[in-house]
C-alpha cells in the first residue's frame, strides 16, 4: 500500500507542478521584457527582445553562482513548474503585445528543450492563430541548435534577416 500511496504522491506534484505556474515579475520596456521566477532551489529569468519587424526573439535561463545559463540538468520536480511558467510568460507576453511572431531556439544536446520547443510552438500557433511555423537546425558542430519562429506576415527575404540576426547573437 506504501507504494501505490508514493505514486499517488508523485502523480500529485507532478500534475500540481504543471497546473500551476509560478509567479513572474516582469520588468517591461517598448524593447524588452524581463521576468524573474524562482523555484524552492533555484532561481530563472526570461528575456523577451524585439529584433525586427515585431518579431521577438524567447529566452530563458537559470542561475548559476553570478550568471545566468541555459544549461538546465537535474531539475527533479522543477522541471514540470519550470516548463509551465515558461510557458505561461511566453502566453502572457503574446496576450499582451500580440506581436507579429516570436523567435526562440535550443540546442540539439539539450533533449527536452527541443522537444519543448516544438510542441510549444504549435502551441502557440494554434491558441494565437499564427499561420507559419519554421524550425531551422543551423550551425557547423555536432550540437546544431534549432530556431523556432511562429510567426504571421514576413517575406523570405524579412525572414532570412531575421534568423541571420538572431544566429549572429546566439554565435556571438
């Protein structure tokens, strides 16, 4: 009976951890927006940032020591709250601005993000009506990051400068 009860226990947390986010505070500019999150053990930021043509480039992060990476191994429990608050600021950020479309990307060793990231963007078109989703796996090495961008109205040409400026910041 033990067993069965620490089941229940865990289905519990986990189903509670992906019910319910935690709170973000958010600092907001016409330029960026930056939240800040924190679990029982660790500490998160998001970082949304216009880079043209009303599409925002998504990122988070986690804290280490004095910096902020966004290597995220060992997580246990966290990670079901991490992903749903992440989600949520991503939700809560297209509510509010309904920009032209959002830019985010994972490297291909992070497993989960990817995963994450491709379900989050058909997420996305679908609850805020996006008509394009493109995923672009980019880079020479053997950990080839993938760009996602959902977004509305861009030519090839707008696109193309977008994912060149964005792959020239995640290089740089």
């Amino acid at each position: 009976m033990k067993h069965i009860r620490s089941h229940e226990e865990l289905t519990r947390k986990i189903k509670e951890s992906i019910d319910i986010p935690l709170d973000i505070n958010w600092i907001k500019t016409s330029d960026n927006w930056v939240g800040v999150f924190k679990t029982d053990k660790n500490e998160y930021r998001i970082v949304i940032s216009k880079v043209k043509y009303d599409i925002w480039k998504y990122k988070y992060y986690i804290k280490t020591g004095n910096t902020m990476s966004v290597k995220m191994t060992n997580l246990s429990y966290d990670v079901f709250k991490v992903l749903s608050t992440v989600k949520k600021g991503a939700f809560d950020f297209l509510t509010e601005i309904n920009p032209n479309g959002l830019i985010f990307g994972a490297n291909n060793d992070s497993g989960n993000r990817v995963k994450f990231y491709s379900i989050f963007s058909m997420e996305c078109k679908k609850e805020f009506k996006y008509k394009n989703i493109y995923d672009l796996p980019f880079g020479d090495d053997e950990i080839k990051p993938t760009l996602y961008v959902v977004y509305n109205d861009l030519t090839n040409e707008q696109l193309e400068e977008i994912i060149t400026m964005v792959i020239g910041d995640e290089v740089n």
